[in-house]
C-alpha cells in the first residue's frame, strides 16, 4: 500500500510525520512525500530574509533527511493529478497511489490588477525573499549616488500591499531596516526622502484576526510615521506609481505584494467540488467527496469552522493543525478504523512589528510591547522544525540585535 502526499508545507510535512509515527511498525505501507524543492520552508518568518534579519537557508528545513523516517522522499514536479487513475504524474514519471494527500500550497494572486505582476514582488519562496532584499539595497545605492532630491525620493519611496498579518511584519521590518541600518550605512542620505507605506483594500488592518490587534497595529505604524492607505483598492501599478480606484497615484520605486493567494493551479482540473475561491471542498476528516481514499489541507481545503459558521483560514496554524489531524486520519482509514472529525483549536495570534514590538492574543487577552516581542520570538523559535535551524536562527537573532544586520549582496 502506498501513501502519496504532494506538497511538503506546514500541512503536508506535518502528514508525513504522523503517519510515520502512526505506521512504523507496518512495513507493507509506503509513505511517498513530493514537493518540487528539497526543504520545507517556515513562511511565517519569510519577511524577515527579505528584510535581512536572518539567513534564507536557515528556514528551509531538508527534506532528504527524512528517509531515516521511513519517508520517501521525491524531489519532483507535479504535472497533473488522474484521480480516475489513482495516479500521480510528475516530470520523472507516473507515482500510483492507494491514499492521497493534495497539500499542494498556493500561488500568488494579483487579483487581475494591470501590471501587477510586472512590477510587484511577490514574497512566497526564497528567491523571491532574496529578490526584495536586494531590490532595497540597490535602491538605496542608487540613492547615495544620485545628486537630485527628487530623484532620490523616488527611489527611496516602498509601498507594502496588503494589511494582513504578512504585510504588517514587513512593513514593520522594512521600517527597521530602512531607518536604522540602511541610514547609518548611507550617511549621506537624508532618512526624510525614505518612504514607506502601507496599502490595504478593506476598512482595517489584520482581517480576520481580533479587531483590537488590527486597531493596535495600526497605532503603532502611524506612530512610525508610516502612511496607512485603507479602503484603497488599487486598479494598477507602472514603474513609478500605484494608482487606485480612488484616483490616488502614489509615487513609489518599489513594490512588495504581501496580499492575495489561491490554490495550487493543479486543482483547476480536478473532477471535485470546488468553492468559491478554488479550494477543494473537504468532509471533517479531510476526505474529498465521491473520491475514495482522496484528503487535502491547508490552502487546498474548504473547510468550515463549526464554533464560528466561517471558512477556516488559509494560515500556517490551521494547516499544522490539518497536517497532524489528517495523518491521523489516513492511518485509522488504512489500518481499517473510522477517521474522526477534525475541530480546530485557535491558540491566538502574534504579529511582530519590529525591534521590541509585537501584538499578542492569547487566552483572549490582547497585549503588545516587548512581552509580546518576546513571546513572538520563542513561539515561532519553537515552531521552526529542526533544531539546527532554530540553533541558526537563534544566532541570527543575537547578532542583529547586538550588532548589526547583514546588508550584504551577494550575487
């Protein structure tokens, strides 16, 4: 018997060492995990290689040493799913399985905004972590060799698009390394030409989270000096401005897109029921209707939250959750038991907002400053799988704060 598990995110990673844990002592079960790439990436603390307050390598954790599970691993594309078939196909060939796991993650999505994805950095994998990166750095040195103001604005002007949870962290370290590193490395530079805004569609910050987070968030950029464009919905962005449906046409050199995802595109063609936004509509226990022996979590999932009558969210704590649960699942199905309904356990919210500040919710309590920076940085320290790489980012940490960030660029 074979279990097939695409996608080695938060829910398809957390699967397979279920499942292992589940059904080692049952030899005759082959648990297959493919993902395109050799490591499963923390996402959560992406921004923060973007912004050069950690090493990228040190969030990926590798996959291959996870053979000395019983895993086996495939590094491999995914080309089409053939449920009819109960196959896989991928670029090195077909994968037949018993059980599938579809994990397969989302994309970006620029919501049909002209140009959008010409001249809009998305942040989702390490490259295109790395890409902002030194897209800030080299603005800032063009900045130091050019002799006319205005110019110099231009090229000092950030736009962050998107007020959730992503785009408040990096706005916030963006922030940070603009005005407290960038500016003592570029003497020259004055920090009142640097501009960094933040620019939302919906009426607050941090939707879908406590509105009491959302309304602290928000004090705090503007406490920053940090423009907040909410109720702004942008309709297109060239080389030199945003310009939105309010007639609004904000002069910026740079461009981070921190909003927007949608499944997998894999899922497109499936012959399942979809919602709205493309998810695969799933049972409680992750099962795709009419598709025997077929699951799927995380951004691929529609799954309704009974407590509040709402989708659950596509976030790295619902998925981890869904991971744990559906590997729970697909075992009791293969060792002939009923899976069980999954209810989900809403264990608060952290947002970073920079150095010493961070907007916790926990027990229902909200609080921020440095407690909650503190809190932030031991829970998602405890949540980076592998203790090499907590080790790594640890050190990352000590060093940014005592001395100084890294502003390398390495080509």
């Amino acid at each position: 018997m074979r279990i097939v598990i695409l996608g080695a995110g938060f829910g398809g990673l957390n699967a397979a060492l279920e499942l292992e844990r589940r059904l080692r002592r049952h030899p005759e079960v082959e648990i297959a995990l493919v993902d395109r790439h050799p490591y499963s990436l923390f996402t959560p603390m992406l921004y923060q290689a973007a912004t050069g307050a950690v090493e990228p390598g040190h969030l990926a954790y590798p996959l291959r040493g996870l053979r000395r599970r019983r895993l086996d691993f495939y590094e491999a594309e995914v080309r089409r799913i053939d449920l009819a078939g109960c196959q896989v196909i991928t670029e090195v060939g077909e994968l037949a399985y018993d059980h599938l796991l579809i994990a397969l993650g989302s994309v970006n999505n620029f919501f049909g905004v002209p140009k959008a994805e010409s001249f809009a950095l998305p942040m989702k994998t390490l490259r295109e972590a790395m890409a902002i990166k030194y897209r800030i750095l080299e603005m800032f040195r063009r900045a130091d060799l050019e002799p006319r103001e205005a110019e110099r604005r231009q090229l000092l002007s950030f736009a962050v698009v998107g007020g959730g949870a992503n785009g408040v962290e990096v706005v916030a370290s963006l922030y940070d390394l603009a005005h407290k590193v960038l500016a003592r490395d570029y003497p020259r530079l004055n920090p009142h030409e640097i501009a960094i805004s933040l620019i939302e569609a919906s009426p607050g910050l941090l939707a879908g989270v406590d509105t009491r987070l959302g309304a602290l968030a928000l004090r705090k950029l503007q406490a920053l000096g940090i423009p907040i464009y909410l109720n702004t919905r942008i309709v297109g962005i060239d080389q030199e401005r945003i310009h939105t449906a309010e007639g609004k046409h904000i002069p910026v050199s740079t461009v981070i897109w921190a909003t927007g995802i949608r499944p997998n595109p894999l899922l497109e063609p499936l012959p399942a029921r979809k919602a709205r936004d493309g998810r695969l509509e799933v049972a409680e226990t992750f099962e795709v209707p009419l598709w025997h022996g077929v699951w799927a979590v995380g951004d691929n999932a529609f799954l309704l939250n009974p407590k509040t009558g709402q989708p659950l969210a596509c976030t790295a704590q619902v998925a981890t959750q869904q991971g744990v649960a559906v590997g729970r699942n697909i075992a009791r199905a293969v060792l002939g038991e009923s899976p069980q309904p999954f209810r989900f356990q809403d264990q608060g919210d952290l947002v970073a907002l920079g150095r010493n500040a961070s907007l916790a919710r926990l027990g229902g309590r909200c609080f921020n400053g440095f407690p909650a920076w503190l809190v932030w940085r031991l829970a998602h320290l405890w949540k980076l799988p592998g203790f090499r790489n907590q080790v790594s980012v640890a050190l990352d940490w000590t060093f940014d704060y005592v001395f100084q960030r890294d502003t390398a660029r390495i080509e």
